[in-house]
C-alpha cells in the first residue's frame, strides 16, 4: 500500500499525495475511520491548503495524530524568487530533501494564471538549445513534489492557478509513471480540479509514450517539440529524441488528437539561420498538411531565448514574421508565442537552475 520509494520529505515517513487515492480508502479503514473521513482530508488539503494533518480541525484528534505520525503533507521546501521586471513572470526555486533545485515558472497572462512545471531533477533527453538539457538527470520528481510546486506557488504568488503547463526541467513523458499519477490529482474534481483544457504535457517526441497517454491517460492537450522538418536537422538539434522520425512523431500526434479529441500543437522555436529559412518554412508546411489534418494541430512559433554559452542566436522579427505568413499561406494554423520571463532566464528552454 505504501510506496517505500515516496519518502521525499527526508522524515521517513511516505507523502500523502504520493500514494494513490484509490489507497486512501484503506488507510481511513486501517485507522478504523469511516469513508466519509477521505472527503474531509481531501477538502483540507486541495480547498484548504494545510501543511500538516493537525491543522484538520474536524477530524478526532487521535486520527489527526495517527495521520501525523504516519505520513508528510509538503515535501518541498522554499528556495527563492525572481520576478521580471518587464512583465512580471516569476522564476520560483524550490529545495528538496536530498539537496536538489526544483524550478517553476508563475505566467500572469491577463487572461489565464499559468505554472511551468517541473518533472525531473535535471533532463536527460539533453535538446541542444535548451539549458535545462545540460543539467545533468538526477531523478524523477515525485507526485508530492509536483503537487507541492503548485501549493507553494499559489500560496507565495497570493494567486488561484488555472492553467498547468508540463513544459519545465524534465521530459514529462520520460517520468510517466509520476506523471499519470500527478495528472489525475491535477484533474479530478475531489483534487486540483483542473479543466483537460487547460493542462498541457509537452514532449519532445517520445512517440511510445505519447501513444500510451493518448490511449490511456486522462484528458489533457499536448504540445511536442519538433523544431526541424527534416530528420537530419532534428538529430542536430534533438540528438536522442531524434531515433523516432518526424514522420513518426507526426503521425503519433495524430494518434493522439484523433483518440483525446484535441488538437495537437507543434512547438518550433525558431533559430536564426538554422531552421528559420524559407525553404524550411515551405517544407515544414508540406509535412504537416501530408501528414495531418488541419482541425488536429495547430503551430507555435516560438523566439528562441538565447542561453549563455550556447552558439544559437533569436531569429530576427522580419524572418519570423515571413516564416509565420507562409505557414499561414499554406494553410497552417499558426500562433507566434511571445517571450515571457527572458530577462530573469525563466523563458522557453532558459529553465536551469
Ligand atoms: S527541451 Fe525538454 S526534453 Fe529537451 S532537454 Fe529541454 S527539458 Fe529536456
């Protein structure tokens, strides 16, 4: 019933939110308590936000104890903050038990409250552009500490969270069995409740994972990095990822939008002079009109944020334009994403620690 592998709060005692609610039934028994007791904890923890199970004023306090002496309700602790000072973005640094950073990002869109996530200490699938690949992997983060991202940014950022976006340090689909997990909290009503619509998992193509989540997990969008229309580019820019082709990636979105119903969007930052040309445009555009129907997918454009040390430059407005309109000419339906967080390096792919 309990996870030896959960005690990620460096109290040997298991996270709650790491074992699976389909567990909590058993423990509320096992403490002789009745089923109504799993409501109750569930609306301290999600709706009220305790940190330890004494705070459950209405539970009998011998349960409250029992509880207490048995399992943790926050695994991460506070690390530090910067916010941007040209649009307010914050890059928050959380400290876990065994010494590591987890960073996550606060997004104040004027229509939507958003948090980048993490899901790996490190990434091992190391993209070129990306600072989070040269953070050596260390380990998946566990379902507590993904939780506790969001408890911690809600409560420091005095802010109610409304969209989820899978897209910090980590490959999410390369820790899919927190993930899912981690998903279903997120989703389910007695949880985070969290609309399907507004959490995103992004990927940089694993295709045997994004074929399992579109056949078996719970509802969310999905965003995939594809950043090159030839596999010759992508094994450049995404070495490992690169063993499964474009074709394939393509075709496993596809899976993906036709299964969950949604569309699927196709992230390409946009490098200057290396997959930003004309040609590539056009190319990129056969591809997906070859491969896709237009009401699966749609494109995001992304400027590149550049990382110091690395030899990749943003292409210039005049050139992402000009890749954007003939995307649009041939149909594509394309957004060019503005740079949030740059200068605190809390942007796309700028997520270090
Ligand atoms: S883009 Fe994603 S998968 Fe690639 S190195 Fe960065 S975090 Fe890892």
């Amino acid at each position: 019933m309990v996870n030896p592998a959960s005690r990620s709060n460096g109290f040997q005692r298991p996270n709650f939110l790491d074992l699976s609610p389909a567990d909590w039934p058993q423990i509320v028994e096992s403490f002789g308590e009745a089923p109504y007791r799993i409501k109750q904890i569930a609306e301290w923890i999600f709706d009220r936000r305790v940190r330890s199970f004494q705070e459950m004023t209405d539970l009998p306090q011998a349960f409250r104890q029992k509880l207490d002496e048995n399992y943790a309700l926050r695994s991460l602790s506070q690390g530090g903050q910067e916010r941007s000072a040209i649009d307010g973005t914050t890059r928050y640094f959380f400290k876990s038990h065994d010494g590591h950073t987890v960073p996550c990002v606060y997004l104040p869109f004027k229509d939507r409250k958003s948090l980048c996530l993490s899901t790996q200490v490190g990434c091992a699938w190391g993209c070129e552009f990306c600072a989070s690949g040269k953070v050596p992997f260390s380990r998946n983060l566990s379902v507590q500490e993904i939780c506790d991202q969001i408890f911690w940014v809600e409560e420091l950022a005095k802010v109610k969270l409304d969209s989820l976006l899978f897209m910090g340090m980590g490959e999410p689909l390369s820790a899919y069995n927190t993930l899912i997990p981690a998903l279903q909290l997120i989703r389910g009503e007695m949880y985070f409740n969290i609309g399907a619509r507004h959490v995103t998992v992004s990927t940089c193509g694993l295709v045997p994972q994004i074929e399992k989540l579109a056949l078996e997990g719970p509802k969310v969008n999905l965003a995939i990095s594809l950043h090159a229309s030839t596999d010759e580019l992508r094994k450049k820019l995404l070495p490992k990822s690169s063993k499964w082709a474009v074709k394939e990636v393509i075709q496993a979105a596809k899976l993906f939008s036709k299964t969950q119903r949604t569309k699927v969007t196709f992230e390409y930052i946009l490098l200057d002079g290396v997959n930003d040309s004309e040609q590539d445009a056009k190319r990129f555009a056969n591809l997906l009109r070859n491969f896709v129907e237009k009401g699966d997918y749609m494109v995001n454009l992304i400027a590149y944020n550049p990382i110091p040390g690395l030899p990749y430059r943003t292409s210039p407005h005049a050139k992402m334009d000009e890749f954007a309109r003939i995307l649009e000419s041939r149909k594509v339906p394309v957004f060019l994403r503005k740079p949030q967080g740059v200068d605190i390096q809390a942007g796309c792919g700028q997520l270090g620690v």
